[in-house]
C-alpha cells in the first residue's frame, strides 16, 4: 500500500480504520488487510514522530551551543 | 562741592561740577536714597567671571523678551570676591542652582554708584534660591498642565520601543563625559549596537535650538531611539530641559526618545514627556542594555518554551497511537473471535439442519425399501404363481412326457446296450492298451518291448510286444 502524504493523512486514515474495525461488522476477509494497513500506518506516524522529536532535539541542542546561558 | 569757577567772564556762571564732583554727588544721593540693602529680582544677563574672582552681570526684567534683545532696563551687578563665598555656599546648599545667563534670581545687595563707569549698579551680597527654584518649578507646573490638557504627555512614550533597539540616535555634547558614560556602558554590553551622534549643545542660549535640530535630523534616520543625555549639573542648568518647544517636539517625535539627564532631584518636562526617563546617561544606556537582554532572556524563555511544548505534542501525539493501535489490536480480536463465535453458530446451524436432512433422507429411502420390497413381494408372488402354475403344468405333462423320454431313453438304452463293449467282449472281441492306457488300434501305435493290456469278457491278458515281420512294398515280409 502507498506511504501516507502527511502524519494527518495517516491519522485520519487510520482513525478511519479503526471506526471501521470498531463497527464489529468489518469483513473477516479484509480484516487482516485492515489490521496490517493499521500498523504500516502506526509505523509511518511513530517514526514520523521519533524523526520529529530528534530534530526538535538537535534544533534545541543547536541553540544551547549558540547561547551558552 | 559747588565752587565758583573760572571768572574768565564777566557775567555770572552757573555752578558747574567737575566729573569727580557730580559722581561723588550722585553716590552721596545714591546712598541717602538707599541706605539700606535691597532686594531686586531679574534675569540674569551677559555673565562674567574675572580672574580676580569678581563676577560680573547684567540684570534685566524676566519679561524683557527673549535672550539677545535689547532690554529696555538694566542694572548692572557685581559679586564681589568677598561676597562670593557667601553666595556660593547658599547655592551650594540649594544643590541645584548656579547663576547663569537667563536663569530669574532674586537677590539682595546695596546700590552705589560706580564712579569709573558713572553708573550705578548693585553690589550683589544675598541670593534667594527658593525664588529661582520656585519660579522654574511653577514655570514647569504651567507647561506640563498645558501638555497635559493637548495630550501630548504621554504621546512619545505611547510609542512602541522595539523589541531589540540596537541602533540609536543620540544626542549630546559628543566627547562630553556624558558621550564616554553612554557609549561605554553600551559597549560593554557585547550587544552589536550602531550609535549614530548628532553633536548638540545642552545648556546656554543655544541649547534649545540646537536640540531641537537635532531632533529634527535624528527622525529622519533609521533609528531605533533617540536618546538625549546630558552630564550632572545644577538644575538652573538644565533649564533648556524644561522649556516647551523640546516638550512639544518630542510629544511629536515619531521615534521612543529615551532621557539621561544628570539631576538629582525634580524631573524636567523633557523627562515627563520622554518614553522613558533615566537619572543619568550610564543608566539610559542600561536601560537599553536591560532591553535587548530581556529580549535575549525571552527567546531563550521561548526556545524553552516551544521546545517544551513540541515534546508534550509528540507526547500526546505517541498516546494517540498507542490508543489507535491498541483499538485496532481490540477491534481485530474482538471481530476475530465474533467470527469465531459467527462460525460456531454457523455450523450449528448446519449441523442441525443436515441432521434434519439426514432424518429426512433416511425417511425417504425407508419409503423407497418400503416401496421396493413390496415391489419385489408383489413381483414374487406374481413369479410364485408363475412358477406354481408352470409346476402345475409340468406336473400335468410330466407322465406323458416322462413315459415318452422313458420309452425313448429305453429304446436308446436298448440302442446302446447293444453296443456295450461287455456283449462285444462276451462275443470274443477284445481291447488292447498300452501300459499308458491307450487305445491299440494299429500295430504302428506299438514298439517292440511295449506291455500291452489286453481286455476281454473273462479277464486282462498282459502281453510284451514282438516286432511283426514288415510287409514290403513287394508283398514281401520284411523285418
């Protein structure tokens, strides 16, 4: 499957999901289709998230070494 | 003392004095006039101090207009060395006084008449400081009321300072102390600040228009502020302070003007009507300084801040997934085992039902046997009674047909008895075997040593074969 545009994209697509799986009514036949999307989208967001983070951390770090103080 | 003259004429001549005369006679109306002190109030004109430490001044009325007219009235004065030290200690304790051009004094002294100049002039002894004080305190009470009333008071400060003001205007006496004071303490900030000076005087006649030049040049360049500093000095000093055209033009100035003006005690209108006021130039400059380094101070507050904030974000961020994912994980078990328990009641179902089938198909084949075997009953009896009847009939042409095969089986009986090999053995006929059984019946079937079995009616003849002389093709008998 395609790699979400945006960390929104793969939320709503995953929110989408899981309102879908949540009906109790999904098919058994894509069920694991779903469930699989669902990680490769969790993935796509955490990583997206460690990438984040460890920038904001570098751009702080980057500071701190331009300001002492 | 009136003399009689030249009597060169004839006729008689008025009295006339000499110059020493008519002076000394003036001194003597002078003092009888005024023999005690007295009090006279002014302006302060054209000032000099001698080397021989006598100050010398004109006094003209307050209203004579501005510095440099011509006054109508004058009186000259003189403090005396002597008198000086007594005048200095009282504007000393004043401590914010000195005696300068333009500055309104009341003061006290005695009147005499100063022959070498033929004038009369007053030998200052006495100052009332209070009175000058006064005078500039209710001159500045008037023209802050009337700022007031215009608005105009707060306008300059109205102005929004930028956040990092590193380029300044400043005007002052460049190379004063105050200029080092200022430029210093700015410097020694480590901040990247770009001073731009507009050299100006701050005290005596030309102060006032040279500030308000100044201003004038500063608002037209890309300055942040406009910074207007001056040393300490006595507060008649600062008069130009006070005055209203530098009030007015800064209310109107378009740029935050920051003040250091040495003073130790009253504000000058300038001060009131400044964005921000400091005591002295050092402390205008740190009030920059203090400027720039909060602006420093709240970025990094900031920098902590978003940093902070991106964290609880991505924090919240993580929870989100975690949930979304936990919700997927659920939903998928929970749908799974829902199947599960779907299938369950699916093939429940089913197994009833091919149950209820199976009842039914056993029912059907029971019907079937059913059918069959009263089928197969009714096809036997129908083959019984065939059979019964064929019985019948056979039984009813059996004795005719019995009598016949009879009758015909004994006649072949007799046909075949006839030719019983016992009647033909019994006639004298015999049969010949091999030892093997077999038939003779030629002499070529046998070979000479073979045992032969000989049959007839009375018994077995076994017998060895001789070899027969062979009959020749001449009819001769070979051997």
């Amino acid at each position: 499957m395609s790699e979400p545009a945006s960390y929104r994209d793969a939320m709503e697509e995953l929110q989408s999901i899981v309102g879908d799986l949540e009906r109790d009514d999904v098919d058994i036949d894509v069920l694991s289709t779903k469930v699989r999307r669902a990680f490769e989208l969790i993935e796509f967001c955490r990583s997206r998230i460690s990438a984040t983070e460890l920038e904001i951390s570098q751009v702080v770090a980057a500071l701190e070494r331009e300001d002492p103080d | 003392m009136v003399s009689a003259a030249s009597t060169t004429f004839t006729s008689v001549i008025e009295p006339t004095y000499t110059v020493p005369e008519l002076n000394r006679a003036i001194a003597r109306v002078v003092a009888r006039a005024f023999p005690e002190q007295v009090w006279v109030q002014g302006e302060i004109r054209d000032i000099t101090r001698a080397a021989s430490g006598h100050v010398y001044f004109t006094l003209v009325d307050a209203d004579a207009g501005e510095p440099g007219s011509v006054p109508e009235s004058i009186l000259p004065v003189t403090l005396f060395a002597s008198d000086k030290e007594a005048v200095n200690r009282m504007l000393n304790r004043s401590g914010a006084m000195r005696m300068t051009d333009g500055v309104a004094v009341r003061i006290r002294g005695s009147l005499g008449h100063f022959a070498a100049r033929g004038t009369v002039q007053l030998r200052m002894t006495w100052i009332d400081t209070e009175y000058t004080l006064g005078r500039l305190a209710t001159s500045r009470d008037q023209l802050m009321r009337a700022l007031a009333a215009e608005g105009l008071v707060d306008s300059n400060a109205a102005l929004p300072v930028p956040l990092v003001p590193l380029r300044v205007g400043l005007l002052t006496s460049v190379g004063s102390a105050a200029y080092a004071d200022f430029v210093d303490e700015l410097a020694a900030s480590g901040f990247a600040w770009c001073v731009e000076p507009v050299d100006v005087r701050v005290q005596g006649q030309e102060a006032e228009q040279s500030i308000l030049a100044g201003l004038a040049t500063l608002s037209g360049r890309p300055v942040d502020v406009i910074a207007i500093v001056r040393g300490g000095g006595a507060q008649t000093d600062l008069a130009v302070f006070d005055g209203e055209a530098i009030a007015r033009a800064v209310a109107a100035c378009r740029r935050p003007v920051f003040t250091g003006i040495g003073h130790e005690v009253d504000e000058t209108v300038l001060d009131r009507v400044a964005a921000r006021s400091f005591k002295t130039p050092t402390a205008c400059a740190a009030g920059l300084v203090s400027i720039v380094t909060g602006f420093v101070a709240l970025l990094a507050d900031r920098e902590a801040k978003v940093s902070r904030v991106a964290l609880r974000v991505l924090g919240a961020e993580e929870r989100r997934l975690d949930d979304r994912a936990a919700r997927v994980t659920g939903a998928a078990r929970r749908r799974i085992s829902q199947a599960i328990v779907e299938v369950g009641a699916v093939r429940h179902r089913a197994a009833t039902t091919t149950r209820a089938a199976g009842r039914s198909s056993r029912e059907r084949l029971s019907d079937a046997g059913h059918s069959v075997v009263a089928v197969a009953g009714r096809r036997a009896g129908i083959e019984r009674t065939a059979a019964t009847d064929m019985r019948r009939r056979l039984a009813a042409a059996a004795p005719e047909r019995i009598a016949r095969a009879t009758a015909r089986l004994g006649d072949i009986h007799g046909r075949v008895e006839g030719q019983s090999p016992t009647r033909l053995l019994a006639r004298g006929w015999s049969v010949t075997t091999t030892e093997a059984g077999r038939l003779v019946t030629d002499p070529i079937d046998v070979a000479s040593g073979d045992v032969l079995s000989t049959r007839v009616a009375g018994g077995s003849i076994r017998s060895i074969a001789e070899p027969l002389p062979r009959r020749l093709p001449d009819g001769r008998i070979g051997s």
